[in-house]
C-alpha cells in the first residue's frame, strides 16, 4: 500500500476471495482501517460470495473513507450491485453515503453460512433435491430446516426411519417437524434390515454379547436406505 500511494494510488481496491469463518468480519475491519491509516486513502473492499464445495464466501463488500467513516456496507449471503458516488474534496476522492445493510454475526452468520453452502452445493452439482435422515431429534431437525430454507421446501425429502425402539414421541416430532417445514415425509421401517443382518452374523457373534455393534446395524441400514433412494431417484443425501 506504501508503494501503491507513492506511485499515485487515489482509491485503493481490494478484490477477494476471503472464506466465512467466526472472526473473520472483524478481522477484515481492523486489516482494512490499518491500510487506509497508512495510506490516506479510501479503500473499496469487494468479496466473492457463494459457495464452492467446502468453503462459502459472504460478500459482505464495503468502502471505508479516508476519515474511516463507513460509507457503505453491501449485504451478506447474496449477491447484490450497489452505486456508488464519489467526488474530490481537498485533493481526496470521497465515497457518498450509499447503501448500508446489516451484516448478520454469531449463530445467525454460521446458519446463513450453511445455507448459502448448501443450496450452492446441490445447484452447482445439478442435484434435484436432497433427502435426509429424520429422527424427531434436534440435529435432524435443524438440517431439515437449513435445507428447507437453501433449497425450498419441495427439494426437500425427509423419511424417518424407524426401529422398534423408536419411541411415539419420536415419530410424532419428526412428522410435526416435517409439516411445520413443508417438506415431503415418509416413513420406511429399519426392522427387516436390522434382523436380516443380526440373522447373517449370528453364526459368528454366537457366544458374544450384544452391544454397540449391534446398535450400529442401525444406523448402517439407515445409511444404506438413504443412499439407495438417492441413487434411485437422484437427490442428494445430507447426513445430519
């Protein structure tokens, strides 16, 4: 920046592509008012937005004036064009105030993150939709309800998979979830897996406890029904 001011730099700008993570924002503040306290000078900060497999961009793009005045802050989360205005004033360009939206923090920035990275995801892949595991637990719950909101509740298919020690509370929680959400329900019993598997390796468990190994069945013949409806019929699985 140094330099670019000793060879002429009026305006500085500054193109990213700058991953979401928790303290980034403010980071991205404290490094942009350092640059314009060297320099002078204003500086437009411009972000990537969007997803790209594991990383999601914000956006969130802003220009900080000379006086470190906010003179505009874009949205996050999506895409946007605002205009900006600049006149020069005692031999230093000025941003007029323009557009400022607020910039969602903490667990309403992680949330919108997993949104915005997911809806990326599957369209950029070409997936029609998802489908999920539901349990009636709160895990399951909240991807429901992330996938809901990045894709619409009809790219959404959820099935509760039930064993016989799924209790009623949960299967009335997960149908609750599913309707309050929009989301296409159905229910495909895990049982016959379950027994045809303990069946298949009795011969050699014989002797042995049952344990974790066999509470595991469970959640492999969840996994494998998941999968087989994905490969049928195209949507993507998100595990929850």
């Amino acid at each position: 920046v140094e330099t670019l001011v000793e060879t002429g730099a009026e305006i500085l700008i500054s193109p990213n592509g700058s991953p979401f993570d928790w303290p980034k924002p403010d980071l991205r503040i404290n490094v942009a008012v350092a640059r314009v306290t060297e320099s002078g000078l204003p500086l437009v900060y411009l972000n990537q937005v969007g997803g790209q497999d594991e990383l999601v961009f914000d956006g969130a793009s802003f220009v900080l004036n000379a006086d470190f005045s906010l003179a505009m802050q874009m949205p996050a989360w999506r895409e946007d064009v605002v205009l900006t205005t600049w006149t020069k004033a005692k031999g230093t360009w000025v941003c007029a105030p323009a557009a400022t939206a607020k910039v969602e923090e903490g667990i309403e920035s992680a949330y919108q993150a997993c949104v915005l990275g997911l809806r990326d995801y599957v369209t950029k892949n070409g997936f029609p939709g998802v489908v999920l595991g539901l349990s009636g637990g709160i895990d399951s719950a909240l991807v429901a309800a992330i996938a809901a909101d990045a894709l619409g509740p009809d790219k959404v298919h959820a099935i509760m998979l039930p064993s016989k020690f799924t209790s009623d509370d949960s299967l009335a929680d997960a149908a609750q979830c599913a309707k309050a959400l929009g989301i296409r329900y159905d229910k495909i019993s895990i049982e016959p897996a379950v027994v045809a598997l303990n069946w298949s390796l009795k011969d050699l468990f014989k002797g042995h406890e049952p344990g974790f190994t066999e509470e595991n069945l469970q959640s492999r013949a969840r996994g494998t029904i998941l999968m087989a409806i994905s490969n049928k019929f195209g949507p993507m699985v998100v595990t929850t």
